[in-house]
C-alpha cells in the first residue's frame, strides 16, 4: 500500500496528460492528481498504472482509461454533496474519484469476485461509499433515489429506464450506449417527463451485464 514520490510525480504528469486533452474541471484534475491508481491495480501493472490507458482487472473487466474516468465525471457536472448512483463499481477508481470530490456515492456492481475485493478495498484507502450493492445495475438503486447524477462505467446496449427515473429533475445520466463501441450520452431531465439529450463521442467499454451472477 505504497504511495512512493515516483508514483507522485507520475500521476502529475498523468494529469497534464488529461490537462492537453481537454479535461479542465478543476476538481476532477485534483482528485486523478491525488488518488494512487496503482493499488487499484495488479502488482504486475504498476509501471503501466499512469498511462493513459485502460487494463485488465479480475473477472475479465478493466480498469477505466483515466481520461474516460475524468471525462465522464466531468460531464457529470456534480459539485460536493450532491448524491450519485454509480453502474459498475469495478475497480472502485471511479467510486474513489467521485468521493474524493466529495460526493454521496451509491454503487453497483454484478460481478461477484470484484464487488467482493472492492467493498473490503476502498476503506483501506479512506474511501467510504453510502453503499455498496452487489445487483444488476439495469435496475438502479430505487431506494434511495432520486439521484442528482448517475454515471454508468459499462456499455449498455440501450438507456435503462429505471436509470432515467432515478435521476432528480436537473439531474444527469451518463451513459456510453452501444454494443461493440458506444457514443458517450448525457441525459439531463429537464422535467419530470422531459430529458435532453446531448453525444459526447465514441468510447469503448466492456459490455454492462444484465442480471447477478
């Protein structure tokens, strides 16, 4: 559970990397610059844990490209406080960023080896979720909605209804909706029926599964 100066100053040229692509939330570039992404890692990818690129986790997932970390918070839009309903704990490196911005963060995950590893993982860091589910995350998280933001870290054939019913008025979903590449959407619910809906570009996800194993 090293966090050495080297790791450090990686992670500072990682955020100028997100810096020159594009990535100017403040926030968001304090919370990559801060978090050791590393531990969130096999030990065998430490030389490759602050490149920007995604990497293989247990139960065939990834860890996310720290840019589509910092892109989809991004487009979040949430400030501290605001409560967000995560799809796809994974890692928790996302869950990580989300609270150290000081979101209420809810999160499901329907892999049961990760969700295991990550709900023991994330307090060894500090970092502690309102909760977190082992559940299809096509259903959201209806108890405690609605939800000033949700984040979805898969991709998903189609919007699941459930996740645009969760959302506050004012609130946004963002989604990567695609089967073999996704195009990044936002959904801001402009009223209780109505939702606007804005493309963000192409992206690659592994696919969000239907249904806990």
């Amino acid at each position: 559970m090293k966090d050495t100066p080297k790791h450090q100053g990686l992670r500072k040229k990682l955020v100028q990397t997100l810096e020159r692509k594009g990535i100017a939330n403040p926030e968001v570039l304090k919370a990559i610059g801060y978090i050791p992404r590393h531990l969130f890692m096999d030990s065998g990818f430490l030389d490759h844990a602050y490149v920007d690129k995604a990497f293989p986790i247990a139960a065939d997932q990834t860890i996310s490209q720290p840019y589509t970390v910092a892109r989809q918070t991004e487009l979040l839009d949430l400030k501290r406080g605001d409560t967000v309903l995560e799809i796809g704990t994974g890692s928790g490196y996302q869950t990580a960023v989300l609270l150290e911005m000081g979101m209420q963060v809810y999160s499901i995950e329907r892999q049961h080896e990760l969700f295991k590893i990550t709900k023991r993982f994330l307090p060894k860091l500090g970092y502690r979720a309102k909760k977190l589910v082992f559940g299809d995350g096509y259903k959201g998280l209806p108890e405690t909605a609605p939800y000033d933001g949700i984040i979805v870290t898969a991709g998903a054939p189609y919007v699941p209804k459930p996740l645009l019913a969760q959302l506050k008025v004012g609130g946004k979903l963002v989604i990567p909706v695609g089967e073999h590449s996704q195009i990044m959407t936002v959904f801001n619910r402009a009223s209780p029926t109505n939702f606007e809906k804005e493309e963000f570009g192409e992206f690659r996800f592994v696919p969000l599964l239907e249904d806990k194993n």
